[in-house]
C-alpha cells in the first residue's frame, strides 16, 4: 500500500467513524486498504455495516486486537471466532505485552473468561495486564490470587492499580486495599500513603526483608522510625544490594548519613 493510499483510508475511516453513511462514498482503493484494528473500530460501532466489511476484508485476516475491540463492543461476534477457532489470536498482542488484547477484552467482556482458559491466554498476562483487569473487573481478583499474581506485585504494581482506581473505579478503593494488606509490598503502599497506620500492622512489620524495609524508606522517609523500631535498618545494612539502593534512590540526607 503506497502511502497516498494508506493516508487516504485512515481519513476515510475517521469519517466513517462519525457519520456510518458515508459508508457509500469511500473510494475502492480506500475501504479495500482498511486493515483488521479499523474494521474492529467500525463494526464494535456501527454493527449494521457488516455487509461491507465482508464486501472488503476477510474474517479470517482479523488479529488480536482487532478482535478485542469488536468484541469489546460488539459480544455477539464471538460466534465468528469460534466458527474459525481462533481465539487464539487474542494471545498476540502487539504493543506492551502478549496479554494485552484478553486484558482488554475480559476488562470490558469478563463473560469471556472461558475463552480465555480455552487458550491459556492467562500465561501470556503482563503486570501492567492484570492491573488493567483488576480495576476495571475486581470479580478476578480470586484468580490471581490463585496465580501468584500479588506475590509478584512490586510497590509500583500497587501504585499504578490504586492510581488507576482513584481514576476510574475509586469505589473499589476499600476492597483492594484489604487485599493489598495481604502482601508486604501492598503494605508498603499503604504506609507510604499513611504512615499513621503502622500499628495495624504490627504482626507483619517484623517479617520485612531488607528490600522491603529498603522500598519503604525510599518510598517515605517518615518510615525510618518505624523501620529502626523494628529491625529494618540492622537488615539493610547488613544488605548490600538493599544497603546500594536506598543510597541511589532515597532523597533523605538522614538516611542517606545513617547507611554511609
């Protein structure tokens, strides 16, 4: 496709996108050059124009993310994928990770969770993938859980899950939260939002590893009391890789000066 052609489809489908009667004025040479990720857009919109995309383009050359968005609007479609047994193809994201095109479609579809095991789409789940999931369909926390999912989280998986939260689905603040209290670093978002809340969890408190207690520090350096209090700086000094980090990134000249 020579770039005139290409720039002239694009065009052509952004007005299609406004006003689905224009359907009838588009060139040849345009509506044949749209690919899969446009007639996705165009149909999850404008079902009724399903004649013309299989005027123009092929079922089977649909791809993932294509797929993800049609049937992010459109749920109906599946009976196509499964006619080609393709689910599959929602296994290959093309842009951030491999899970993108499930954590898209389950965000806004979750009834497809079969189709999901079907093709062990799970396995293919980036963090940033299941933060997506989560916030938008809190209904699969169980499941990652069950996969080791939080155990994995790092203080910015937490960061960015509850971020997305506050965005998009802030009533589902509490739940996390009592989720987050399950795993030491969900623990250490919580306290680096408010270190008020130390005593509720004092019980766990004693089990931090030196990157833990490390990640607390950098995270809010009002933790340092607490962190002395309960052992935290004998395990970081005592850590060289822990030890390093907190000096790279800690923004405190007392903790810095305390680990020199």
């Amino acid at each position: 496709m020579n770039d005139d052609i290409y720039e002239k489809s694009k065009c052509w489908m952004e007005i299609l996108l406004d006003d689905p009667e224009k359907i009838k004025d588009i060139p040849y040479d345009a509506i044949s050059s749209f690919c899969a990720d446009g007639w996705g857009r165009i149909l999850a919109k404008y079902p009724q124009l399903l004649p013309y995309f299989e005027r123009y383009y092929s079922w089977y050359d649909m791809w993932g993310s294509a797929w993800a968005v049609l049937l992010s609007g459109q749920p109906q479609f599946a009976d196509k994928l499964d006619e080609l047994n393709h689910w599959h193809k929602l296994n290959e994201g093309e842009f951030y990770s491999e899970g993108e095109c499930w954590a898209m479609l389950l965000a806004n579809q979750p009834q497809f969770e079969n189709k999901c095991d079907l093709v062990n789409g799970w396995e293919k789940f980036a963090f940033f993938d299941w933060i997506r999931l989560l916030y938008e369909q809190p209904r699969f926390t169980e499941r990652a859980r069950k996969m080791g999912v939080f155990e994995k989280f790092t203080h910015f998986c937490w960061f960015m899950l509850f971020d997305s939260l506050t965005y998009c689905n802030e009533k589902y603040v509490p739940f996390f939260e009592n989720v987050a209290k399950d795993y030491a670093y969900g623990i250490i978002y919580l306290l680096a939002e408010d270190p008020g809340r130390v005593g509720e969890f004092k019980n766990e408190l004693p089990n931090f590893t030196a990157a833990e207690w490390a990640e607390a520090i950098v995270q809010n350096p009002s933790l340092l009391d607490c962190c002395i209090g309960y052992g935290g700086i004998g395990k970081i000094r005592a850590n060289a890789e822990a030890r390093d980090y907190v000096i790279r990134h800690s923004k405190s000249k007392e903790i810095k000066a305390l680990l020199a």
